[in-house]
C-alpha cells in the first residue's frame, strides 16, 4: 500500500496539465463559481428576503448590498461569537459603523478570494507551456488567500491610519478643551465647541467627538459614552482621558485643573515617544548605510584611483 501510494503521489507531480485538461478545469471552476453566484442571486432575489431587507434596512437605496451581504454571511462569516465581535470592534476603530459592516467585510472577502482564484486560472491558461497539477493548486490556494487576507490588511491600515490623524488632533483638543472649561463651560459645551473648532484640521476626532455628544444627548449615561470613545478608537491615551474624565466627576474635582495636568502628562508622553524614535533612529540607519550608501561612497571615493592603478600595471605590462 505505501508503495502504491508513493507511485501515485509521484505520478500525481509529474503529471502536466494539457490545454484541454486545464480547460476542463477552468470549465469546472466557472461552473461552481456561477452556481455559487446564481445562489446568491436567487437567496436575494427571493420576495421574503426583499420584504425582511426593506423591514431591517432603513436605507433603501443599500438594501440591494444589504441583502447580499446577509446573504453571503450565513456561509461566509465566522460561527464564533468571539470572532465576530472582534471583527466588528475592527471595523468600529476603522471607521466602518453600518449595520452590516461585518457581513459586507466578509462578503468582500468571499468575492475577492473567488474571483482572484477564477483569474488566476484564466490566465494559467494563457500560458504557453504547460504546468503541474500542484503548480496549478498552488497558484489558485496562493490567489484566494491573497483575496481572504486583502480585506483585513487593509482593516489594520485603515485602523493606524485613523489613530495617527486621532492623535495628531489630541494636543490641540486639549489645550481647547482647557481655555473652554477655564472659560465656565460645562463638559458636554465644552466638547461640543471643541469639535466644531477642529472639524476642519482634525476631522476624525471632531467625529468622535461629535458621537460622544449625540450619546449624551440621546440619554446614554456620560461615563459609558466616553468609554464608547475610547472603543471606536483603541488608543491608551484615550483611554487615560476617559479615566481622568470620570476621576473628575466621580470626586467633584476641578475639570480644568485635570485637563491642565493630563495635557501636560500627554506633552511629556509625547516627548518621549520622540526621543525614543530619535534613539532607534541610528540602530535602523546601519542597513540603508551599508548596503546602499557605503558601496557608492566606495565606488565614487576609490573607483578613480582604482581605474588608474589598473591601467598603470596593464601598461608595464605591456
């Protein structure tokens, strides 16, 4: 048996695909791709679907993404509840809120690594000589697993990219945050003002600023909502303000006062941050040195007098 099974794996490696097998296979994956998407269809098509997609969606002119998002969740996303409030947590410090932000991220990912599968068969096809079955295998796995972890790279980008611009705004909100309660402002006037003062120059805190005082507005408990903050965000120094935050209302402290000593807190914070990126500054710079500027320093500084001493021994040579 294990010799029969070595000749069959060895067999099965050696084997080359010829234009009319891999069309044959092109011709299968096609197939199952369509009936996957004529499921999908038919499952968002279907008038019950329509009716419950107009009663949960309130937005009408999403509810055709809507349905299919939903309707690729049900084999698609993750079963775990785990999984999937950490990928709506994800999506929520990306900026993504929508109702069905996780099940459109997943219908993303499921499109993406189909798609990029089915091209990359279309163009194995094209090419002149002929290749393995496990090339073929390895091409289309590698292809949808770039389409599958696509969606999330871009997530986690998307996430830095929003708590850079978060944290560029901070120093600026304080000090705001500072002159209004200074000023006999209340907590909730005050971040009110200073999300209207910074829209323009930091417009992702200015939103979740904005969001804090829909919260409380809306009844939402003031401690909750600016832990809420701290959520969409994901950022420690969020975190500390809000603790800070609700030291202050818990003790009856001065907010100013707090604010003055956190904003100094963030300044040193920052300072340090700096310091510590001027500090790995040299350490990162030894192999852009080494590899890029020592060879060129040597070719412009020696080169000359190499070429010369070259040409000298060639000519007693000669």
């Amino acid at each position: 048996m294990d010799a029969l099974g070595t000749l069959v794996s060895s067999w099965a490696d050696g084997f080359e695909l010829t234009r009319t097998s891999l069309t044959l296979i092109i011709g299968v994956v096609a197939a199952s791709f369509a009936g996957v998407v004529f499921f999908i269809i038919a499952k968002v098509t279907d008038p019950r679907n329509k009716r419950l997609g107009a009663i949960i969606h309130e937005d009408q002119g999403a509810s055709a993404l809507s349905r299919f998002s939903s309707s690729v969740e049900s084999f698609a996303a993750p079963k775990k509840a785990e999984e999937r409030h950490s990928s709506a947590s994800k999506l929520i410090m990306a900026g993504y809120r929508s109702t069905n932000a996780v099940s459109t991220f997943y219908a993303i990912k499921l499109v993406l690594a189909l798609g990029l599968g089915a091209i990359v068969l279309i163009v194995l096809s094209l090419v002149p000589h002929p290749l393995s079955m496990t090339q073929v295998f390895m091409a289309v796995a590698a292809s949808a697993a770039v389409g599958l972890l696509a969606p999330s790279v871009f997530v986690e980008r998307r996430i830095a990219y929003r708590q850079r611009q978060i944290m560029r705004g901070m120093p600026d909100a304080l000090d705001l945050l500072v002159t209004c309660t200074e000023a006999g402002l209340g907590l909730n006037q005050a971040l009110q003002r200073v999300a209207d003062e910074i829209r323009v120059g930091h417009p992702e805190l200015s939103n979740e600023l904005d969001v804090v005082n829909a919260e409380i507005g809306a009844g939402v408990d003031r401690s909750q909502a600016l832990a809420g903050l701290h959520a969409r965000t994901g950022l420690t120094e969020i975190r500390g303000l809000v603790s800070m935050f609700n030291q202050t209302m818990r003790f009856g402290t001065s907010i100013a006062d707090a604010l003055r000593m956190y904003s100094e807190e963030f300044r040193d914070r920052r300072t340090q941050a700096a310091e510590e990126k001027a500090a790995k500054l040299g350490t990162k710079m030894i192999f852009p040195l080494v590899f890029c500027f020592f060879p060129a320093f040597f070719v412009v500084a020696i080169g000359p007098a190499g070429i010369k001493i070259i040409r000298a021994f060639s000519g007693m040579g000669g």
